[in-house]
C-alpha cells in the first residue's frame, strides 16, 4: 500500500491538492468509511471523527459517482446537501474544502473512488485530462501488482486477536483485561500492534480490516 500511497500523493502535490483518499466504492453490505479505505493521507483526527459519524454512505460525492462515470468537482463532498453539523468546518479546517474525484476499477473490476482534496479550484480540461490519465495508470498498476490484497502488512499473534474480537464484541480495554487475566495496559499495548499490523488509525478501523481478512 506504501507503494500506492506515494503515487497519490506525488498526484495530488503535481495538481496543487494536499490530501488524497483512495477507498473502494461503497456497495452492498460493505458500506462502512474505515473498511473500504485503501490510502489516504487524511489527518487521524479527521479520519477518526469522520468514520465515526457514518456520513460516507450517504455523502454528496458518492451520490454524484453514482449517476456519472465522469470526474466530479465538489464543495463539501463529503457531506450532504444542506451541509450541517460540524463536518463542513472540520473538513474546511484540515483544508478539505473542495474535492476533485472519480470512480474507476482496477484490472480485476473492483470499483474506487479516487479522491483529490484542498483549496484549490477547479481543474482546467488539460488537467482533468491528465489527472484521469494518471489516476487509472495507478489503480490499474497496483491492481496488477496485487498491492491491496486480502491480508494484513504482518501476521498477527494470538493475544492480539483475541484482544480485537473482545474490542469487536463492544468490550472495553478494562473487560478484556479481566476477561484474559492481564493488565488493562498489556491490552492497550496489545490493541495498538494490532492496529499497526493492520494499518489502522482506530480500534474500529482494525476491527473492520480484520474482518474482511477473515481473521475474527
């Protein structure tokens, strides 16, 4: 993923954006934000804050690449129209406030959106051009070379999945440490590996990846 992640954002810095999402389309079942995310160079606080609000699904962005296989230009995309709450100005404070994005697949058919945020306007015809030319030479190769496959970036060790299936199960780290006879801290120590391994910002976001790789 590393690989995919200096791609984006060696994109996004070539057209002037700070920030790039690359996170599969929400379908089915599999709707949640920190389950399909794939890259992003989001700040914590803001990808922490937004998974939690459950607003992905039902955004102003997904609903316009639903209609259209061509590139959108937003204000607010990842919000609803009327924009409300605290997540306009949270965007707009982390510099967000205005989106360039796309869907695409890769070689295998899986569905993205490819997503280009800052403060800019935006982009010419020549740009788009470029930026659509660019973005589909990058999914498409990491595609190619496997680079998101099905599995964690290392293996996990027994304690840290059962200390992710309790956390799954609504459990606090204190009731999983009662739970395991250990401390509340080697639980804490434990939950924070996991998350490493998983390339995760949250214990929601670990829990989620754990799941589509089948470990819980």
């Amino acid at each position: 993923m590393s690989g995919a992640s200096e791609q984006l954002a060696r994109l996004a810095r070539d057209f002037r954006f700070s920030h790039h999402l690359l996170i599969r389309f929400p379908l089915g079942d599999r709707q949640d934000f920190s389950g399909n995310c794939l890259a992003s160079n989001w700040p914590a606080a803001l990808l922490q804050r937004y998974d939690a609000s459950d607003a992905f699904r039902d955004c102003d962005l997904v609903a316009h690449l639903k209609q259209t296989i061509m590139p959108v230009f937003l204000r607010n995309a990842f919000t609803r129209s009327p924009a409300a709450g605290e997540l306009p100005a949270l965007f707009a404070g982390h510099g967000l406030s205005a989106t360039w994005a796309l869907s695409l697949h890769d070689q295998r058919l899986r569905h993205h959106i490819l997503a280009l945020s800052g403060e800019r306007d935006a982009p010419s015809p020549e740009e788009a051009r470029q930026l659509l030319y660019r973005a589909h030479q990058i999914v498409d190769g990491c595609g190619r070379q496997d680079e998101w496959d099905e599995k964690p970036l290392e293996r996990l060790s027994g304690r840290e999945l059962e200390c992710l299936r309790w956390s799954a199960a609504g459990k606090s780290s204190e009731e999983i440490a009662i739970i395991l006879d250990i401390s509340a801290h080697t639980v804490a120590t434990y939950l924070k590996s996991a998350m490493r391994k998983l390339d995760a910002v949250n214990r929601m976001q670990a829990v989620a990846r754990a799941c589509r790789y089948r470990l819980l």
